[in-house]
C-alpha cells in the first residue's frame, strides 16, 4: 500500500491556470499532472498511489468559504483524503475551523509564504490553540518556496517555537523544511512533529535525507510527493536508497500516515 500524505488538484474551471501560473512563479517547475483532480487520479492509478491527501490553501479571506467547500467535495470521492484550510488573518478564521470539523475534514494546510504570516508570530496562537482543541492535523508548509524570495515564514526556527504552542499533530512538509537540511538536524528532527518527504527527489543531497531520517526515527515521517511538482516514483527512488529496512519503509509508506488520520481501525 502506498499513501501519498502531500498532493495538489484544483478546481477543473481554475487548473490550468493554476498550473501555469505556479510554475512560472517557480521557476519553470514543470507539472505532472494538467492540476485537475481527474489528473491526480490518473497519476495515482499509474504510479501505485491508494489514497493521495489533498492540500489547498486560502490565500485570502474571501476564498476561505470556496476552498473547504472544495476540500469537502473531494472527501467524498474514493481514494482521496483532503484538508481544509483558513487565512489566519481572516476576521472568521476560528469560526471556519469549526466548519472544517463539522464538514469532516481532518486536518489545515498553512502556508505562512502564501498567507502572509510567520509560523512563530504570537498573533497566531489563538489559531493553533482552536486548531488543537478541535484536534486537527495542521501540515505547514515548511523552509524555501521556490515561488518566493527570502525571508520564509516557517523556516526550522520558527518552526520549533510554534509547535510549542500545538496540543494536536503538525506535519512539517518536505523533510522538514525545503533547503534548510542542517537546521531540520539541528532544531527539529527528533522532536513531536512528523515530516513528509514531498519534493525532496533532486532537491536535497542524499546524506541529509539519510540523516533527518535516522535522528528522527521512521514512526513520524509520511510519504509525501508534492504531486503535480514531483511524482510517486520520483520520491520513491529516494527513499530507496536511504537503506531503510521493509518494516521503516512500511511505516513511511503508509502506515503512519493510517494511523494518524484514524484510518487504522
Ligand atoms: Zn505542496
């Protein structure tokens, strides 16, 4: 079984123009996937992929509403886990939290780059502190963006004094933290939050992969594939050859990923 814990798909009318505009701001970052979620499920279908968690951000107040509403929408379809999230700055945030726990959703995408915030801002404590209560998973998008220039706003640093302020699991995505490899190492591997492997494929040297793995332990690290940006295969190929054993590479395969979205029973 194969669960990728960190995907993308956008609404069919927006997709291309999704796509496009991403990977332009990227660099040139090329898709593998047209952003539709038709397309994801193709991907899923051809590189082995039972259940792929669905991430979108709000990157304004006003889009708060149609994002979860979407997120739900794609709860319902067989293979697909999907979370919610909200503007931090938005006046109904914690109101929208709710909605989210009501509609089912597990879980809130942050993104402190695309929502004009800093992981470490005091401001931001009544947000986690709604988010614990209600007991979502909170998966931040964590280190460099290849859409943005410095400074970030979860970089390992900040990071490590926001999960103080978490009483519910946090997933920090592409290892930790996307380019910030020592500062993962050194602030957060080993610590209570899990990481994913998204977009790590070509994009960090093997040795960090192999240390961040190992400090941590494998109980707490979750497939992930940043899809349509890299693919199943792709960071496939990286873990294995991180010397994992069959038991480690299960539990980041999918078991972990069963148990924190209480999928397990
Ligand atoms: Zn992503």
């Amino acid at each position: 079984m194969l669960i990728d814990f960190h995907t993308h798909c956008f609404p069919n009318e927006i997709a291309n123009a999704a796509i496009k505009k991403l990977s332009f701001v990227s660099g040139g970052l090329k898709a593998h996937t047209s952003g539709t979620i038709k397309s994801l499920k193709a991907s899923m279908e051809k590189h082995g992929v039972d259940i792929s968690l669905v991430l979108s951000i709000a990157t304004n107040a006003e889009q708060q509403k149609n994002v979860n509403d979407f997120a739900y929408e794609l709860s319902k379809k067989e293979g697909i886990v999907a979370f919610g999230s909200v503007y931090p700055r938005a006046e109904d945030a914690l109101f929208e939290l709710e909605r989210i726990k009501d509609m089912g959703l597990k879980g809130v995408k942050l993104h402190p780059d695309y929502q004009h915030f800093s992981a470490d801002d005091e401001k931001l404590k009544p947000l986690y502190k709604k988010i614990s209560s209600l007991g979502l998973i909170t998966v931040f998008h964590t280190g460099l963006d290849y859409g943005f220039p410095p400074p970030y706003g979860a970089t390992p640093e900040k990071m490590e004094k926001a999960l103080l302020w978490f009483d519910s699991p946090v997933v920090a995505a592409h290892f930790g933290g996307l380019g910030c490899h020592d500062e993962v190492l050194k602030r957060l591997a080993g610590k209570d939050i899990f990481f994913d492997t998204s977009f790590g494929y070509g994009t960090m040297p093997k040795f960090y992969a192999e240390k961040i793995v190992e400090k941590h332990g494998a109980d707490r690290i979750l497939f992930g594939t940043d899809t349509p940006w890299h693919t199943a295969k792709m960071e496939m190929r990286l873990l294995n050859t991180l010397g994992l054993s069959e038991t480690e590479l299960d539990k980041i395969k999918y078991k972990n990923a069963l148990k924190l979205l209480g999928m397990d029973e």
